[in-house]
C-alpha cells in the first residue's frame, strides 16, 4: 500500500509542477527485505542466493511479478493523469531496474532495464532493444541527459550514447 501512496506523490509532485525530477528506490539488491504481503518470510537477498532451489526460485519469481504489477500500476497512473496536451506519460523518462542481473551469480552485466514514457517526444516505444555485451549503464542516462538538452563528453562511465531509442 506504501508503494501506492508513493506513487499517488510522485505524480502529484508532477502534476503540480513541484518537481521535473523524481527517484524512488523500493529496494537496494543487498536488502533483506520479506514481502509479508506475498507471504514470503525470507529475506529478498537471502533468496536470490537460491543454489537452484526451485522453491527459493519460485519466491523470487512472486516477488518479480509483484514488482512488476506495481511498475504497471505506476505506468498506468502517468497515462491516465493529463499534462499539457497530452499524458504525464508522454512527456515523462522513466527508468525501472536493478543492478544485478542474476543475484544468484551477482552479474552486473545483461541488466534487465525498462525505459517508458516519450520523454516529450523524445522517445518511441521501440519495444525490446539489446545491446552488445559490454555496454554501459551510463550509456542510457547520457542519452536521456542529451535529450533533457544538456550535451556532456561523457556520464559515469559512459562510452557514447544509445541509438534505436528514438
């Protein structure tokens, strides 16, 4: 219910024009965080360590589909709620993920990473786009930088920025 309310506040931060930018973590990858909502007592981490166990597996897909649900929630919100022309959506970049790609393994590579929202036109939904191995996350925040307007050599440890966005 808390992340509800959050996102009711983000969008409200928006609409109001309080706010252009907004971040909001609902978990780092190291938490230890149990979803009583979901009926899971063990700790996030403590799961995605799974060794294969199917049960520990099964947890962790429950609590990726209940985090997805809320992301959809979100998305849902910003294309109902009216800005300018259009929907808050339209004009909004919004980037949902994590750095670990498989807490199992603790890979930093092959992020499972969402862009949504046109970004004022900036952006169109280009469905699934891979990249090649090796390719920075930063690379994405320079393209998003680019498209705010604001030109920089380099973010992070950016190599360039990302083509097949727009």
């Amino acid at each position: 219910e808390h992340l509800r309310l959050m996102h009711e506040l983000m969008v409200l931060s928006f609409r109001l024009d309080l706010t252009r930018v907004c971040t909001m973590m609902w978990a780092n990858e190291g938490t230890n965080k149990t979803f009583p909502v979901l009926d899971i007592p063990e700790g996030h981490h403590h799961l995605s360590h799974h060794k294969g166990d199917e049960g520990m597996i099964e947890k962790i897909r429950r609590i990726n589909q209940f985090q997805s649900s809320m992301l959809a929630e979100l998305l849902d919100l910003m294309a109902e709620t009216p800005d300018g022309e259009g929907r808050l959506l339209d004009n909004t970049m919004l980037v949902y993920g994590g750095a670990i790609s498989d807490g199992n393994r603790h890979n930093h590579d092959n992020l499972p990473i969402i862009l949504a929202g046109g970004g004022g036109g900036a952006f169109a939904g280009q469905g699934h786009v891979d990249y090649p191995a090796g390719t920075p996350l930063c690379n994405l925040y320079l393209t998003m930088l680019e498209q705010t307007g604001l030109s920089l050599d380099r973010f992070g440890d950016s190599t360039g920025t990302l083509s097949g966005l727009s």
